[in-house]
C-alpha cells in the first residue's frame, strides 16, 4: 500500500468495525488507510464518509484491541485496489486478498482499483455464444450465455451448494478458448468452506477463489467480491479469457452492508436494508458483460437464497430488476429427490435466444425448448384438477398430460451425472416423441 506521512492520534470512537476519527485534513472518500494498534499490529481500512472534518472508517479485520488513544490511522492518499496477474489463478484468497492456501502472495503485475471501470452501454458487446453448465434443465431451457448475469434463486435446505459445486466442475465453453472460474464464498460455515475447496481442488487450476468464513471480518463480505470482479475484469479484458463468476450467497453480502448502514446511523428502507440496496447490488451485477472489439467476456452467476422462501423479498427483488433471468429451485422437487431441483416455469433466461441455434447449440434447440415448456406446463395445471377428481376422472389425453409432466422432472430435469447439449436436447426430444406416440399431439 502506497503511504502518504500523515498520520492521525483523532479516533473520537469506535462502534464495531466502523471508526470515527475528528480534525483530518482533506482525506478522500474511498481513500485506503492503515490501522495500527496499540501493540504494533496492522489493519489496512476505507474512508466510507466524510462530513466536514470527521471522518468515518471501515477496518478490513477485527477491531478488537484499538484503542481511542493510543491507535493511529494512516492516510495513503490512495483507493483500495487489487493486486492483478495471471498468478492468481490456481489460488484461494480471503476477502481481503491475503492467500488462504498457504502458499506466499505473488508479485503483481499491476494495481487497479476494487471499483473497476464502469462498461460504456454503448461499448457492450451483444451476449451471444453458449456456455455449457452440465445440467439438462439449464442448458436446455435456461441457457446461460456469455456475459450474462443469470442468478440461482434458492431456499434454505435446498442444494443450491451442490448446484454451484457442478456448475464449478462442469462448466465449459463448446467452442473452445481460454476458460476460468472466480468464486466468490460469503459467510461460509468451515464445513461449507471444506466442501468448496474439495471441489476446487479437484478442478485442476482453472480457477481463483475468495473465501469469507462466518468467523471472518463482517466487512470484508463487502469487499471479497469486488475484489473477485476485479480480477476477472482483468483476466477477462486484459488477457482475453472468458470468466464465469459464482457468487455464494448475495443475502450474507447484503446482511453485511446492513450492519455497517445499521452502524453508520443511516436511515433504514425495506426490512432494515439501506435505501441504496438497489445501486449498491447494480455496482457488482453489472461489471459482467463483454466489451465490443476486445476477446474475454464476464459471466456471473450470484446464488441468493431467499429469506423465510419470498421471492418478494427485497434482495431477489432487486436482484431480478437487475439481472437478465433468474434460476429458481423448488421445495418441492427437492422434496421428491429431483436434482437439481430447478422450477422450470417461473425461471428464465432472457438472453437464451442470443446463445442457441445453428452454429451454436442446434438448429431445433428452440423448438425442442418450446414444446417441452408447453408439454410440461399442461401437465402441470391439470395437477389441480388430478387433486379434486382424481386421475382416474381424467380423459385420457390429460392422463398422458400427467405422465408427461411426472417423466420430465424424473428423467429431464433429475440427472446423476453430466449432460452436454447434445444429450440434454436429446433427453428432452425423446420423451416428446414417447409423449406423442401415447396420444399427446406436440
């Protein structure tokens, strides 16, 4: 970190992570400090606000040990930016960018701030080519596309820890080209934490990740993804590869920047959160993309698990404002031991049309699409029906209607193992084929 030789003894209080310091001289907001404590130790932190001259600081560690009066805070004159090369890949850091793996921090290339260079609207490069996740169910009928922004909305108990571990193992490009994987964990328990880096470890390199534990500093839930963005916008604009970024989960981060807003006084909005949820969440969705004329692409896939099962909810609410779809998981199928247990009819990709076709996923990929979203949700509705006069009151088109529905959640949306395009499209024409071959009509 570049020091500036000023120096302050002004802590007036200290409320958590957040300090309060009095008489500083032009600080700048954003501006990266350094903590020192009483017994020498370091804490590096942020300037959040700025009223005349006291200044409010966020510590990146824990605060406990500080001293109103015998703690000094150091101004750099600098913002806080991220350490960037290709040399972090294969790495885990924590979230504030200190290895977790044991293994000495490489020498970077260069520095960048954490808050990235907004993307031109104008400069954005239509998303059009597909990315293969593994699962039938998205694939097929969600289709993720490059530099889209496409969040898994879950519930608590559902497997959406398993979901993102697949989609970490078994995501690929179908044609080809530089591909790596940044994951970003908030608020992980040490088991979850332990689950994850089996996965990682087992990937083979391609990959960076950030780790926040529970027991880890609230505030640095706010900065490890922004940190992650960072290196992908780098990875992905500077070295021209293409990024995917998992993001598990945006309700720890946004509980997160609750309690630094709570500990800041600022007037509360919905359920507690800061009237700027909606901006500060468009600051992370929106560094995905890809940038007309220049290879590599960011894609992201946030996981947010929905509070007491509301999709109302103000963090998948403005989430959805925000992003170009929304995956959602069911209890019920889950219930059932359908994995993974994606709700096909409220889920949706809005760029899947740019990403399937000839010359990307297959010619019939969107009539196939079409007739099993048709087939599934008839079959669907007359589940209503079946619960007030029985299968057996039914006609024998609407029978087959039930089967239908039943043998596509069994055998299209549940999977054991990986599927490419290729096999989900023919997974999905096959039970049509049987579907019409019984009386079902296309």
């Amino acid at each position: 970190m570049r020091l500036a030789e000023h120096s302050y003894r002004t802590v007036a209080a200290i409320r958590g992570p957040l300090l309060f310091l009095e008489e500083v001289f032009s600080p700048r907001l954003g501006e990266e400090v350094l903590i020192v404590y009483p017994d020498g130790r370091t804490l590096e932190g942020e300037v959040l606000r700025i009223e005349e001259s006291t200044v409010l600081v966020e510590v990146f560690g824990e605060p406990r040990g500080l001293d109103r009066e015998r703690s000094r805070v150091i101004f750099s004159d600098a913002v806080k930016q991220a350490p960037l090369s290709a040399a972090c890949i294969g790495r885990i850091f924590d979230g504030s960018f200190r290895p977790r793996d044991g293994l000495p921090m490489y020498i970077p290339e260069r520095w960048e701030p954490v808050t990235g260079a907004p993307i031109n609207p104008a400069a954005r490069a239509r998303p059009e080519q597909f990315i293969e996740t593994g699962f039938a169910v998205i694939d097929g009928l969600n289709t993720l596309v490059k530099g889209q922004k496409l969040p898994i909305f879950s519930c608590s108990g559902l497997p959406s820890r398993e979901i993102a571990a697949g989609i970490l193992r078994q995501a690929r490009l179908v044609d080809g080209g530089d591909f790596v994987v940044v994951f970003v964990a908030l608020g992980l328990t040490y088991h979850n934490y332990a689950y994850y880096l089996e996965v990682l470890n087992g990937m083979g390199g391609g990959f960076v990740a950030f780790a926040n534990l529970a027991d880890d500093p609230v505030v640095e839930r706010l900065l490890a993804p922004r940190l992650a963005l960072a290196v992908a916008e780098y990875l992905a604009f500077e070295r021209g590869m293409d990024v995917l970024v998992v993001i598990t989960d945006m309700v720890n981060y946004c509980d997160a920047l609750r309690e630094v807003s709570a500990a800041r006084e600022e007037l509360p909005g919905r359920r507690g959160y800061p009237g700027y949820l909606y901006s500060d969440l468009a600051s992370i969705y929106e560094r995905a993309g890809r940038i007309k004329g220049q290879e590599g692409s960011v894609t992201m896939l946030p996981v947010v698990t929905m509070p007491e099962d509301d999709i109302t909810h103000p963090i998948p609410d403005l989430t959805g404002y925000i992003t170009e779809g929304q995956i959602v998981l069911s209890r019920e199928l889950h219930r059932r031991g359908i994995f993974p247990p994606v709700d096909v009819l409220p889920s949706l990709s809005r760029l899947m049309q740019q990403g399937i076709g000839a010359g990307r996923t297959r010619e019939d990929h969107r009539a196939i699409a079409n007739r099993l979203y048709r087939a599934y949700a008839r079959g669907r509705d007359l589940r209503k029906l079946e619960a007030i006069v029985g299968r057996e009151g039914l006609p024998p088109r609407e029978k087959q209607m039930l089967s239908f529905a039943e043998a596509f959640e069994e055998r299209f949306v549940h999977q054991k193992e990986r599927r490419t395009i290729g096999e989900s499209l023919d997974a999905g024409l096959s039970l049509l084929q049987e579907a019409e071959g019984g009386g079902e009509g296309g």
